[in-house]
C-alpha cells in the first residue's frame, strides 16, 4: 500500500523530470533555426544542447522501464491504446537524436540544413504528441471492463490539444531561456527578446488550461476534497510569475531555473490530481488504472525502491556536476577553435 | 496478417536492427578507451590521432545505436501489451535498473567526453571513456538479465494469471543470463576487434599512415584472438545452459528428430522439417553429440518427435543459423590468430591475401553476432517466456493488424534511411585520415 503510494510519487518525479530537462533541448531545438542567424552561431546553439541532451533523454527511457517495473499493467495500456501517438513520439525521438549527432559530422550547406530542418520539426512533434497523450490522460481514456473503446482521431479534443499547445509553449519558453543564459553576443540577445514575448503566451496559455481543467477533467476533485493541496498549482504559477520577474531584471539564470520549477509543478498540479489514477478511465470509474490496481507485487517495488533511493540521487549529482562542468558560457569563439 | 504476425516481423526488425549497434558501441568504447589511456600514459601522438580516427566511427555508430534502443524500451507496451502485464513484474525490473545504474552513467558521461578534450587533463579524458565502456557494458548485463528470465525464468510464482517475483536474487543470479552475457560480451569483443583491424587492413592495402594502422591492427589481434577463443568456452556453457533448461532448442538447433542415447555428430546434417528428418546425415563422429550438450559422451538427446508438435520451434532457421554461427566463430580464431602472428612478426603489408580476406571479414562477425540472437529468440519458439507463456497469446489486444502494418512500413522507411544515413558515415571517417 504505502510502496505503491512511493511509486504512483516517483513515477510522476520521473516524467517532471523528463519534462523539465529535455524540455529546454525540445525549445532549443525548435528554436535554434529562427534564433540563429549564421552558421557559427547554429553550431553555437547545437552546442548548448550537445553535451546533455542523451542523458536528459534517459529520464524517459526510465520513466519508461519505472512504468513497466512498477505498474505493468499501465505500461501495457499506455503504450498500446495510444500507439500511433507512441510511433510518432518515438520517431521524433530517433530523427531528433540523430539530427544532433550527425549534423556535424559532415560538410556542406545542404547537409547542414537537412539536419537543422529535421531536428527543428522533430522538436517540435515530440512535446506536442506528448501533450496530446497527456493531455488525453488527464481527461481519462475511453477505458470500459472490457478494454479500450478509444481512437487515433479521438485524441485530437479540444483539450487535448490545448495540453499539447502548452507543452510546444512551454518548452519553446524554456528552450529560450536556456538558449539565453548559456550563449552570449547577438544570439542570447535574441533569445531573451523572444522568451519575454513568449512568456505572454504562455501566460495566456496557462489560465486556459487551468480553466479548461475544471471543465474537461476530474482534476479538481483532490483539490477541492483537500484544499491544501492548493499550494502546488498556486507555486506553479507563482514561479510563472517568477520567470517573468527574474527575467527582467537580466538575470537569465534565475529565469531559467523559476522555468524548470515551473514545468516540474505543473505536472506536479497533474499529479495531485490524478491520485490514485495513473490513467482515469472516461467511461467507468471502476475500470480507472490506479496506483492500486495495477502495481507490481510487493518484492518488485521493494526492490524497485531500493534500487532507486540509491540511484536516482546519485544519478541526479553527477548530472548536475555535468550541467555545472558546462556552466560557462558559448561563444563563437568556442566553435572557431574545434572540438569544444 | 494477424497483429501477432506482423507484430514479430516488426520485433525481429528493430531487435535486429539495433543490435548491429550494440556490439560495436560495447567492444570499440573499451578499445578507444585503452587507446586514450595509452596516450595518457605515453605522450606518443600517434595514440591520440588513432583514438580520435576511431572515436569518431565509434560516435557515429553511437547514435543509432542510443536512438534505435529506445524504440524497443517501448515495443513490449505498444505490441506485446499482453506479455507486458504478464511478465511486468519480472521483466520490467532489469530493463527499470538498466535504465537508472547504466544508461545514465553511458549516456552523460559520453557527452561529457565529446565536449571536454580540452578542459580536462589527457588522463581524466581516458578515464572517462573507460566510465562509458563500463557502463555500456552494465547496460548489456541488465539487457541479458530481462532475457535470460525469457529464456530460464527463476524466481517466480504465478498468481492471478500472471507471474510475480518472489526471489530477486534469482533472476539476479540466473545462470542462463550471465552465460549469455558473457558470451555476447565476448562476441562483441571480437566484432570490434575485427572492425578495428578490417579498417585498418584498408588503409594498410593503400600504404596510407602505416604506423598508426599497424598499431591499431595489432590491438585488435590481440583482443581478439582472446575474446574469440573465450567465444568457445562461453558458447559452450550457453550450449549447457540450453541443454539443461530449454531441450525443444536443443533438439531443434541440432535437428535431433529421435530421441538418442550416445548420439552422434554429423558434421554434414541437413534437416528437412517437412518430413520430421534429416535428408542427409554423413562425417558422422559417435558420441560427440552427447558430447558436447552434457559433457557426458552417454548422455540421452531428446528429440523433436517426443515433444508435443505445438511445442517445437522451427527446425531450419535454428538449425542453420546454429551452424553458421558456431562456423563463423571458428573461422574468427584462426583468422585471428593469423592476424596474430603477421602483426607482431611485423610482415602484414608482406602478406597483402590476408589484408584483403581481413577488409572483407568486418561483416562476419554482425552475421554471427544476429545469428545468435536469431537462434536464441527463434529456438525459444513457440514459447515467449519459455514453458510459461506463449508468443501467440502475448500481443497486444487493442492495436489493430492496419496499425501495425503502418508502423512496421514506417519503421522499414526510416530504418532503412538510417542505415543509408549511417554507412554514408561510416565509410566516410573510416577513410578520413588526419594530418
């Protein structure tokens, strides 16, 4: 019982995580062909994201093997009733994954630009088909005692890609911001300019969703049964505001980091309102995935358990030793001398 | 077709597929490794220029390699939805803990590695491509582990339909799992070793950076006539291992129809499946059979015939894929051995035969390496967790047959350009040669 309470908490951990760092390389990466303006400074820009992005990565791959360790039977209806949007996901993830490794690896301006192309829309695809997915989560899929009663086209509800506009926002914000605080010159010039007027959109984006939530979803059903539980959304918005603050009076850092704060409490607001549910059904209540009817057994999320207190914090040190190795800021100079 | 037909031809496509990355990202980070190591510890340029020549190959390999894993993180959900709540319990630990105590330490370390020649001393670099190495490594072992519960599963109860993990330290300590890692481990090993001294051959036919070329060659002589020789060893134990715990492969990798006590080996066999026999049996050597499963010259070989139809896997693609293999990896060693001797006599460029045979033998290893894996998931048949669940019960229940044909379309297009994308690459750095 309580492991399975530990779990349903590191399972929505795992995907803020996620969220909050491949968000910022998804904006990067959108962003890196409008913001850049020669060559030099879209390798500058690649570079901000090169050293990380694999292992920012790896927070999917294991919120995905959580998924599957901790609640198979999750696993198993997430990924197959919402398999296109998965194909489509995973296709953005490879073409993306690529595109950053290979487009250095040759010359010429069409090879250059071919792979720009295929990361710019590859960033963008990914988040949206996320946001779709979860989006259609939060409002519960089509779940009946007997299976799955959804379609690919049902999903495109008008919240669903409500969600899927806040994720591309989002991250296009975060992406911004990271783009300013690790570059100098003319390209964090640009990227400051266009994440202060993003911040208005995501703004705006944010009080829709937020309103549309209680009208589409049972999201509120937690919170207004526990009002405490209020304090999360109100910081998310909060730390929205802080963005905005930190961002102008210069300090792009602090802007960055009220972002990443931003996005782990806006799933954290998710999260709390899913509870028990990983998956509500739209249907029948009673056929909703919950933390409690679909978990593992008790030694697999003991060991689980183990396996992630000892883990998960050191895998979180030695990424942030990383992230503070990489702390000083691109220039185009970097890039002239080679082999960063 | 059904959505389990189509369901495995796209499973086999992208398992196969990432794996012609896989043995080449586990064996070349070590080699690179150690060839950095030796330019920390010597200062000798020549080590530098040659890490960096097989670096970029090693990158470049790399990232298809990461980018086609995470598609098979996710097929058990989106195919085999079935089989997912079936083993979830067992079977999505090790892929959990792959994830969070390895592939974390490969993937941020080697982005460390690429972005800091310049900002850490040359022996911290080396050390941290030894932490890639590592980890790779770590990430097989926990890969191995999810399949050898497939193969030998330990450890567990089946309780509302489905099987629960009552004893980690089995699936931890499965036989069946380290055997097999060590011998993908092993062949891994060879495989790089082979590409290393194949590319090397090229350069070494075109007279171009000789020196660096015949060191480069030379490691990889000597890696691999010790990892192809400990292939015989490790392929024996994993010929055991299937001879204790999985006799339907056994019979059908051997194409043992009839059950036999002392059997025979025929070095020339040739299966008919149609007819529940073998069209030819000649160069028959007594006993090895027995031999070779069990150690045991006496031992009795089940055969096909006694085991129910329903639970025989196909005979042909286990058998010759078998054969091939265990050919091939004889092949390795004495072409490794070869190597051997010409490279530390130093008469390599005299004998320019064997440099040829060597350029073309880069393939033979990827042949065997899938050849492996095609008898280890093929022979399992009809089972996909052995003796407890089978393949044809484990698919998905809400995907249609359209979907997975549009997926497994998809993914043969961009596959397939990937491919292109990759041996473009490939070819490209393995005859780029810096100043």
């Amino acid at each position: 019982m309580t492991l399975q309470i530990v779990w349903f908490i590191l399972w929505g951990v795992l995907w803020a995580v996620y969220f909050t760092l491949d968000g910022f390389d998804f904006g990067a990466g959108m962003l890196r062909n409008f913001l850049a303006k020669d060559e030099t400074e879209r390798s500058v820009a690649l570079t901000a994201i090169g050293p990380v992005w694999d292992g920012n990565e790896v927070w999917l791959v294991t919120a995905g093997g959580a998924t599957f360790a901790a609640f198979p039977n999750v696993y198993a209806s997430m990924f197959s009733y919402l398999y296109l949007p998965m194909l489509l996901i995973l296709f953005s993830l490879i073409v993306r994954g690529v595109s950053i490794e290979f487009r250095s690896k040759s010359e010429g301006a069409r090879w250059h630009s071919f792979w720009d192309w295929a990361l710019a829309i590859s960033s963008f695809t990914a988040p949206l088909v996320l946001g779709l997915g979860f989006g259609n989560i939060f409002q519960g899929l089509p779940m009946a005692a007997d299976g799955y009663r959804g379609s690919f086209w049902g999903l495109f509800n008008a919240y669903g890609l409500l969600t899927a506009l806040l994720f591309v926002a989002l991250f296009l914000q975060h992406g911004a911001l990271w783009l300013e605080y690790r570059t100098g010159g003319s390209l964090a010039e640009r990227s400051r300019s266009l994440a202060s007027k993003l911040w208005y959109a995501v703004a705006a984006l944010t009080v829709v969703f937020l309103a549309a939530t209680a009208f589409a979803t049972k999201l509120y059903d937690n919170f207004l049964a526990s009002p405490l539980w209020l304090v999360v959304p109100v910081l998310a918005v909060a730390s929205l505001v802080g963005v905005r603050l930190f961002h102008a009076r210069s300090r792009a850092f602090a802007a960055f980091v009220a972002s990443c704060a931003t996005i782990l409490l806006v799933v954290a607001t998710a999260l709390v309102g899913l509870f028990p549910n990983l998956i509500p059904s739209s249907l029948d209540p009673a056929a909703s995935l919950t933390a409690f009817n679909s978990s593992s057994g008790p030694l697999t999320l003991k060991v689980m358990t183990v396996v992630a207190c000892i883990f998960v914090p050191i895998v979180i040190v030695y990424q942030f030793l990383v992230y503070r190795f990489f702390r000083a800021k691109l220039t185009r100079a970097d890039i002239a001398e080679g082999e960063y | 077709m059904s959505v389990e037909a189509l369901s495995r031809i796209q499973f086999a496509m992208v398992a196969i597929f990432h794996f012609l990355f896989v043995p080449l990202t586990l064996g070349l980070s070590a080699l690179v490794a150690y060839m950095e190591t030796r330019y920390a510890r010597t200062g000798d340029e020549i080590y530098l220029r040659m890490t960096k020549f097989w670096s970029k190959l090693f990158l470049v390999n790399f990232a298809v390699g990461v980018v086609t894993g995470i598609t098979l993180e996710f097929q058990f959900g989106m195919n085999w939805a079935e089989y997912s709540k079936f083993v979830g319990d067992i079977f999505g630990a090790p892929l959990a803990i792959e994830a969070t105590v390895a592939f974390f330490l490969e993937s941020t370390f080697i982005g460390l590695w690429m972005f800091s020649w310049k900002r850490v001393s040359k022996g911290v670099h080396a050390a941290i491509m030894w932490v890639v190495a590592f980890a790779s490594s770590l990430s097989a072992l926990w890969i191995l582990l999810a399949n050898g519960w497939m193969q030998h599963p330990e450890g567990y109860v089946i309780s509302g339909g489905r099987a629960q993990l009552v004893d980690f330290g089995a699936l931890l300590w499965n036989e069946y799992s380290w055997v097999k890692f060590f011998h993908t481990l092993m062949s891994a090993i060879t495989l790089s070793a082979f590409f290393v001294m194949g590319i090397s051959a090229v350069h070494l036919l075109k007279g171009r950076k000789s020196e660096m070329f015949k060191r480069s060659f030379r490691i990889g002589a000597t890696v691999g006539i010790v990892a192809s020789v400990l292939i015989v060893f490790s392929g024996d134990m994993s010929g055991r291992e299937v001879a204790d715990y999985q006799p339907t492969k056994l019979a059908a990798m051997e194409s043992v129809w009839h059950t036999q006590k002392a059997a025979p080996f025929y070095f020339l066999d040739v299966p008919e499946p149609k007819h529940e026999s073998n069209l030819v049996e000649a160069l028959e050597v007594p006993n090895l059979l027995s031999l070779l499963s069990y150690h045991d010259p006496n031992a009795t070989i089940k055969g096909l015939l006694d085991f129910p139809a329903d639970q025989r896997p196909p005979v042909a693609v286990s058998f010759w894929s078998f054969r091939l293999m265990v050919g091939l990896g004889m092949l390795f060693i004495l072409l490794a051995f070869l190597a051997l001797v010409f490279a530390w006599r130093d008469k390599l460029q005299k004998h320019r035969w064997f440099l040829w045979i060597m350029s073309f033998a880069i393939v033979l290893p990827y042949i065997a390496s899938e050849l492996g894996w095609l008898l280890a998931e093929i022979g399992r048949q009809p089972w996909i967790v052995y003796g407890l669940l089978r393949t044809s019960d484990a698919a998905s229940g809400a995907i249609s047959a359209g979907d997975v044909l549009a997926s497994l379309i998809a993914f043969v297009v961009l596959y397939g350009s990937l491919a292109v994308v990759d041996a473009f690459l490939l070819v490209k750095y393995a005859r780029k040669v810096e100043e």
